[in-house]
C-alpha cells in the first residue's frame, strides 16, 4: 500500500510541472511590457532597458523559465504592488480563511448530498427521489455569488439570524491565538468556545453557498452508485443471510457505493475553489480570492499569478489526499488486471 | 429517419421537463434576438430622481441606483450573455472535438500530446484558470471567451476522444479506407458526423456551465465594463444593496442567470435521453 | 412419506410488473422437500428455478409479487410472514449460496468479518467470539491455512474458494434447508466436484435438507434423490431420480434426457431441443407452456394443463404423457 501512494505522489509530477509552465507562461503573457510597467511612465528608454535586464527579461523563454522555478523553489513569488509585502507572505496569511471556508464548505456539501443521494436511492421513484433530482439540478444552476447573496438578504437582512456578512469574525470578537490559522481549530485549541461559535456564525452562510453549488455532483453520483451497489449480487447474498436492513445498506450497500463518490470529490474539490473566489467577494472573506480580485483590479500582476498557482498547487495536493483516500478505503487498488 | 423522429416526440412528450426547458429555450432566443427592441426604455438611461425604486407597473423589476430600468437591462443582457456562452462553447466545440478526434484516431503521440494538454488543464480548478487566463490576456470580452473556451476543452476532448477510438477500426471506417479515402476525409466525412450527436449534448451540458462561469468572470470585474449590462455585472452592482435591503437590483438579473443556466442544463438531460441509444425503450 | 415436508411449496405464482408487460414468470408451482433430502430443481435458463429459490427466501425484487399458493416451512407460510420473520429465519433456519462466488461476496471487506456477520446477527454469538467461529467455519469448509484466509478479500482468493466462503456463510447457523442456486456455475471442471461433495457430505453430516437447482441433469441425478423439471414457470414432472431416468413422463423430461444420454453427461445438449421458451409477457400464454414446441400435442393440449399425481408424490402435468 506504502508502494501504491509513493506510485500516485509521483504521479503528480506531471501535474506540478504542467502548472508550473502555464503560470509561466501567463505571465508572460502580461499585457503591455512589465519593464516599462515596473520604471513607470516617466522613465527613458534606457532605464526601461535596464530595469528590463534586471527582471531578467532579456533572456531566453528556457532560461526565464528556470529562473522562475528556482525563485519559486526560495519562495519567491515577487511583490505586491498595492501592499508592497512579498506576495508568499500575502497568500500566506490569507490562505487559511480559504481553506477553512472551503474545507467547511465540503463538509456541508457531503453531509446534505451523500444522505440525500442514499435516500433517493433506496425509494427510487418516491417524493425524495425527485426532490433529490429537482434540488441537485436546481443547486448547479444557482450561481454561487447568486445564491450568496439571497441567503444573505433573507437570513441576515429579512430574519436577522445570520451575522453581517462581513468577513471572520464580527466586530465583538479577536481572532484567537494563531495556531494553525483556521478560527474554528485555533478557537478549539486554546478552549474559547466563545469564539468558536462566532467563528461559526459567520462561516455557516458562505460554507452553504459552497455546498449548494456543489450539492448535485455528489449527490447524483451516491444515488446512481447506491442503486447500483443495492442490485448487486453480493448484496443479494447479504440479505439472503438475513442481516438486518441497516447492516444491508451501510456496512455492504454504503461503503462500496461511496467508493466511485470518493473519486468524483476532485471535480468537486475543482467546483469549490473556483466558487470560492466568488464567495468571498460577496462576503467579505479575507480569504486568498478577495485578495486576488483586489490584485485584479489594481492590475498587480504578482499576486494573481501567486493566487494561480497557490490555488493550482492546493487542486493539485487535494486529488492527491483524494486518491490516497481511496488507496486506504478500497483494498482492490492495484491489484487488478 | 422517421424512427428517430418517433424517438425525439417520444421523449418530448414523456418528459414535459424536457418540452418546458425547449420552451424556455425559445424564450431566451427570442430575448437575445429581438431584446433591444422588446425593451420598453432605455438600458443605459440614468435619471437620478427614480433612483432604487422598487417593482412597479411602469419599471417591472424596479430601477437601479442610477434609476436605469432593470428589466430593459435584463432583458438586453440577454443577448451578450449568450452570446459569450455560444461562441465560447463553439470554439471549444471546433478545438476539443477535433483534438479528441484526432487523438482518438490516430493514438500515438497525438493521443499522448492532447492527452497531457487536457491533463494540464484539468489540473487547475477551472474558474481559477479562467481567472489567470483573463487576467494575463487582458480584460476584455473576447478573452473571456477564450478562457471559458479553454476551459471546457478538455471535456470535450474526452468524449471526441473515447467515440473516436470505438469508431476507428468500425466497419464502415474500414469501407471508407478500402475505398481510398485518406485519413482526413475518413476523419471529417465518417467519424465527426457520427459523433456528432454526442457532442451536441455535451454543448448543451457545456452551454449552462460557460454562462455560469462568464457571468462569475464580470461579477469579480473581468471582461465586460459598466455600464453594459450583463448579468453578472448587474449582480455585482445590486450586492451592495442587497444589506440595505433593495433586493431588486440584483435578485432579477440573479434570476435571469439561473433561469439560463437551468434550462441549458435541462435541455442537455434531455437531448441526452434522445441521443442514448441505450436509454430506448 | 407419512411426516410434513421441511418446506412444501404448493400452488405457487409469481407475477414481475415490467416496463414491457406483466411477466407470469410462475405459473402453480408445487413441490416439496422432506427433512435430510437433497432435491434438484432442473431447466433450462430462464425456466423460473431463481424466481422460486428467491420466493422462497423472501428476497424476491420488488417488481415480483406471489399472486398465489404458499410456501410452508416449520409449519410457517413464508409468502405470508412479515419481513423481520422471514429475517429471524434467513440465514439461521435457511440459507442460499448462488452462483459466481466472487461477486457474490462483498469486495471490500474481510471473508472472515463476512462470516462473522451472520455469526454475530443469528448465532447469538458475541463481537469478541465471532473472528475466531468464523475461522472454525473457514476449517469446516477445508479451507487450508484458514487463520491467513479469514484476512483475505474475495479479490484475493480464486472462484472455488470464494464458494467455499459462501458455504460457510449459508451455513454459519446450522440450517435446516440450504438452497443452491447453480453453485458450480463459473467454476471450473475440477472445482465444480469438490464443492458439490462438499455441500453433499456437510448436508448429511447436519441433517439438513438441501435444493439443488441446476440446469446439469447429470450433476442432478449423481446427488439427489428426487428431481423437479420446470419449464417455462411451471413444474412439469418431479420424480424420483431413477425413474425419472427410466421412465420419464413428459415428453419435455424426455427430451432433456435424450439430449444428456449418459447420467454423467451434462445438459449443454439443450440446443437440440426444439424452439424456445414462450414470451412470458404475453397477454395469453397457452395453457401448456411446452405445446409449442411439443411433438405429443393433441387438441385437448388447449385445454387447461392436468396434473397427475402418483402417491410417492411424483406428479406430472400433461395431456398426452409418455
Ligand atoms: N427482476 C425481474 N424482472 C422481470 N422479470 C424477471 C425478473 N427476474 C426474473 N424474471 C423472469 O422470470 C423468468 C425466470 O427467471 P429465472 O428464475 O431467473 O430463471 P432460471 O431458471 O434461469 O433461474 C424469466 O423469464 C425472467 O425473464
Ligand atoms: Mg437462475
């Protein structure tokens, strides 16, 4: 087993260089000329020049590429403009509020769609089954910035449940000590359940725009999966033996319809750091995608290419987690003809 | 022929999913053809003293800040955003199909060329890519285009791809190629037409996907600027409105979105039951 | 013949509500099973001998219902009993192993832990003795190393052994009636002998009553002592082996006999048989489901299917029999 993740993390390679060489390539890609973009406008032509072999870009395209992956090797992703911090540190301390919304996100995401889906699947034809089939088709339709924003208007507005859609943490609340960066484990950790629950708070409604978005991928595949695993020969023979309809559906039915699940989450996983970005923008999270879109509109190139490739790298380490997941879950991998 | 036509009203009528989201469908192409005329004011006609007014019988889905008309700038949307959605997923429909054919076809080094080209597209999370690919091309309308296009293409290029392979040793190819046709005319004049219909459906499925992602594009300010009215900007521009509770501004454009993207999605569903041999009963 | 039967399946219909039609896929079944015997249930494919096993266990697809007739087991009518009776008694009182092991067998979890499930739902046996009875089982079934094996996953172990599995399975809780649905069915030649001796010797040893359903005549005659033919969902001859052999009744017997000639010989010979089995769907299926591939047909064949008992409880049903 070792053998098979040590076989699927080299496999990854392929991936890391294809995303190194596209982000490369975007951004040299930049609109107008990042020399004279860098001396500003009331610079000589010669300055221009200068600046222009200092950004190493006289060299060959090989060249410039090598010497982009070794200052990506010391971490290097150049610098903000807007900021003028370093663009590493910058995603640095952003990236946990992302991963913390998109992880939670996931989390609601599979918690409503995996029941659902199982419902559907054991009474095929009945109420749920199309209420299944209406929301999953109705939940990929919904744009995530769409969705956001009504949750907001009812729940926070309307009722006045939810909190201000305005980031973290309100206004009442500090951020507990940084630990690993995401509220909920940091607030955990150190025992201030009081900022646990407000943590919480504001991330319920955007981790449900995330899940509503991503809803029907997993629930679709857990109801055509289950229906297939409940017709199967092996569940047949479950049920000859008597075992009771609880044992019959999770322990046989449920794990072995999970398994083609688990490897539908990367597409999944691809749903969700996209509507991530968008998510944040309409509420405010101080995540990695709100910084981008500041960047975007500043037209400050470095940061969008660190958010790129911060986010391709993260796409490219959850398949990762994924697949490992399915080496442990299904002892078969690797052992088929 | 007429088999298929038995076919096609079969799932029409057993489904009328199916025939509500080809009525839809006609609405939208009635809005995106004619919408500048059906709009009863101006799309871009501010007047400052009807600013934020809610639904009335006069402006049906109210003003905006600007008190321009919502409904004539939904309405008038229309056009651009399918049209971005359509010439995104045309494109990848010419590059991917082509690319998954060829690949398919002739396997080899093509196959592994488009193979790792895919792959290194599907290694990104796609809206991100989108972002990066914009941003690095250039704000404008046309580049948003083309990163939608990219996007999509590896889709595309699978299913060309796994149709191709089956078709390639098939009968009617081998006859093709017995009678002296060369490889590109059997490509183009045997194998495409007989994938064709199983592209169609991804476009259809691929449709609701390239309007979702277009409209997130200028809901973050890629692409399009103000003052055109485009859906996703006319969302970005009513979220601020939506915490003081002018809910308007931004839930029809919203609504107009989804509707789109529902209908495109449904009808992709729907062409799937008609195309799927194994689906006739 | 004096004592009731184990189970004594009389009068049985079953009815699959399918998208093409009605399927009359059982027609007044009857048959019987006494206490220690092995029976064999012999067709062709398609001829209803799944959909009776199935009936009986009470694990029929939910498109098929009993329209009529009983199945009394213990004094109990299955096709009457509630779903948690008929659970108590799956498993525990009757099992049924089936054909292709391998995915019979859930794929992702232990052989040993698959055992002990049943072990642990029926036996009254505790989480903590359950590995170690299901190894006790893994042995009874002469599986060799059985401590490694209950370890294994059925990927991991060929067909035989995965039957070997599932026999240990059916038989975990000692039941009194086993149902074999074609257990040698995807095995090959050599392994098919050693799992019918090995259901045959476990039978015996337990006292336990066994159907053997099968469309191998020869494998029929070699271990049970009395047969039961359908065609088409209905039970058209059940005599005891050696005069079935001898003196067959229905010219359908006749035929099958003739196509195996030898007791040894299998009945891949069916091919000679003229025709095919009738669209069950249809709205109106002859009275006798073998009149249209029958060359014993006379006028009365028409008319509604006689059944002909004789008191050792062999029975043929046919107008014209041989
Ligand atoms: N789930 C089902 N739905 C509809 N028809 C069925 C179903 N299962 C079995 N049948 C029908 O019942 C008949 C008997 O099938 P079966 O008992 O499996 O035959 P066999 O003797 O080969 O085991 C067949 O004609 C088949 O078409
Ligand atoms: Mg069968």
């Amino acid at each position: 087993m070792l053998l098979l993740i040590g076989k699927r993390l080299l496999s990854a390679i392929p991936s890391v260089i294809g995303v190194l060489v596209v982000t490369f390539l975007l951004t040299r890609a930049l609109p107008g000329d990042p020399a004279a973009y860098f001396a500003g406008p009331a610079a000589t032509p010669q300055a221009i020049a200068e600046i222009r072999k200092s950004l190493g870009l006289d060299k060959s395209l090989p060249e410039q590429f090598v010497v982009y992956v070794k200052d990506l090797a010391r971490g290097d992703l150049g610098n903000s403009i807007a900021t003028g911090r370093p663009v590493l540190e910058e995603v640095r301390s952003r990236l946990p509020a992302s991963l913390e919304l998109t992880l939670l996100g996931l989390v609601v995401s599979v918690g409503i769609a995996v029941p659902l889906g199982v419902l559907a699947a054991t009474r095929p034809g009945s109420w749920i089954d199309h209420s299944c089939r209406v929301i999953t088709t109705a939940g990929v339709s919904l744009p995530a910035f769409f969705t956001g924003l009504l949750l907001i208007y009812v729940l926070y507005y309307l009722l006045g449940w939810a909190p201000a859609p305005l980031g973290r943490l309100d206004i009442f609340n500090s951020a507990p000590r940084d630990i690993t960066g995401l509220y909920l484990v940091d607030s955990l950790l150190v025992g201030d359940l009081e900022t646990f629950w407000a943590a919480l708070k504001q991330l319920l409604l955007p981790a449900f725009t995330l899940a509503v978005f991503t809803l029907a991928p997993i629930a679709r595949m857990t109801r055509a999966s289950m229906l297939e695993v409940l017709s199967s020969d092996f569940i047949r023979t479950a049920r000859a033996s008597g075992l009771s309809p609880g044992k019959v559906v999770y322990a046989y039915a449920f794990r072995n319809a999970m398994l083609p699940v688990v490897t539908t989450l990367g597409m999944v996983f691809s749903f969700l750091l996209g509507a991530n970005v968008l998510v944040e923008k309409v509420f405010s999270w101080p995540g990695i995608g709100t910084f981008a879109i500041e960047a975007l509109i500043a037209s400050d190139y470095a940061p969008i290419q660190g958010f790129v490739l911060t986010m391709a790298l993260m796409y490219v380490l959850l398949n990762l987690a994924i697949d490992v997941l399915y080496i442990v879950i299904d002892p078969r991998v690797g052992f088929e003809a | 022929m007429s088999e298929t036509w038995k076919h096609i009203r079969y799932v029409l009528t057993e489904n009328p999913v199916t025939l509500f989201a080809f009525g839809l469908f006609g609405l939208l192409l009635i809005c995106a053809l004619f919408g500048p005329w059906l709009a009863p004011h101006d799309p871009l006609f501010t007047d400052a003293a009807r600013a934020l007014k809610p639904p009335s019988a006069q402006h049906w889905f109210g003003t905006d800040a600007l008190g321009r008309d919502i409904f004539s700038r939904v309405l008038v949307a229309t056009r651009l955003d399918l049209g971005i959605a359509f010439s995104a997923v045309i494109l990848t429909f010419g590059i991917g199909a082509i690319a998954g054919i060829a690949a398919g076809y002739f396997g080899g080094w093509t196959d592994r060329v488009v193979g790792r080209i895919a792959d290194t597209i599907m290694a990104f999370p796609l809206f991100v890519l989108a972002m990066g690919i914009v941003a690095a091309l250039g704000n404008t309308v046309g580049n948003i285009v083309i990163a939608t296009a990219i996007i999509n293409m590896p889709l595309y290029a699978r299913v060309a791809r796994a149709e191709a392979n089956i078709r390639r040793n098939a009968g009617f190819v081998e006859a093709a190629r017995l009678s002296g046709n060369s490889e590109g005319r059997i490509l183009f004049m045997h194998i495409l037409p007989n994938i064709l219909p199983i592209l169609m459906v991804q476009c259809s499925l691929t449709m609701g996907y390239a309007i979702l992602n277009a409209a997130g594009l200028s809901f973050i300010g890629l692409g399009i600027a103000p003052p055109t009215p485009e859906w996703g900007i006319l969302v970005a521009e009513g979220a601020q409105y939506i915490i003081s509770g002018e809910w308007w501004v931004a839930l029809f454009p919203g609504l107009a979105l989804m509707l789109a993207v529902f209908c495109f999605n449904l009808l992709g569903d729907g062409l799937r039951d008609m195309v799927d041999p194994r689906r006739r009963t | 013949m004096t004592s009731v039967p184990l189970l004594d399946v009389k009068d049985l219909s079953v009815e699959f509500r399918t998208r093409g039609g009605i399927v009359k896929a059982l027609d007044r079944v009857d048959f019987s099973v006494e206490k220690g015997e092995m029976i064999a249930i012999v067709g062709e494919s398609g001829s209803g001998k799944s959909v009776s096993a199935y009936t009986i266990m009470g694990i029929l697809d939910p498109a098929g219902k009993a329209t009529s007739g009983s199945a009394v087991f213990g004094g109990q009518d299955l096709l009457r009993a509630k779903e948690s009776e008929l659970r108590e008694l799956r498993g525990r009182e009757m099992s049924m192993i089936f054909q292709n092991p391998r995915v019979a067998l859930n794929p992702i979890r232990r052989v040993g832990a698959q055992i002990a499930d049943v072990l642990i739902e029926h036996g009254g046996v505790t989480r903590a003795e359950a590995p170690g009875r299901a190894i006790d089982m893994l042995k009874k079934v002469r599986i060799p190393d059985p401590e490694r094996r209950a370890k294994a996953y059925p990927f991991e172990l060929s067909g035989g052994m995965c039957q070997r599995i599932m026999i240990a399975i059916a038989l975990a809780c000692s039941p009194k009636l086993l149902i074999a649905d074609e257990p040698t069915t995807g095995l090959d030649v050599t392994t098919q002998a050693v799992i019918m001796d090995l259901i045959a010797e476990l039978g015996a040893a337990q006292g336990m009553s066994t159907v053997l359903i099968t469309h191998d005549l020869g494998m029929a005659a070699e271990y049970c002592n009395r047969i039961v033919v359908m065609h088409a969902g209905h039970v058209v001859e059940t005599a005891p082996t050696a005069e079935l052999f001898n003196n067959p009744r229905h010219p359908y017997t006749a035929r099958l006999i003739a196509a195996t000639p030898r007791p040894t010989a299998s009945l891949r010979g069916l091919a000679s048989i003229p025709g095919s089995l009738p669209d069950l769907r249809a709205t109106h299926i002859p009275p006798c489901r073998y009149s249209l591939r029958c060359e014993r047909k006379t006028p009365d064949c028409d008319k509604p299917l006689p059944v002909h008992r004789q008191k050792d409880g062999a029975l043929v049903a046919c107008w014209n029999p041989l």
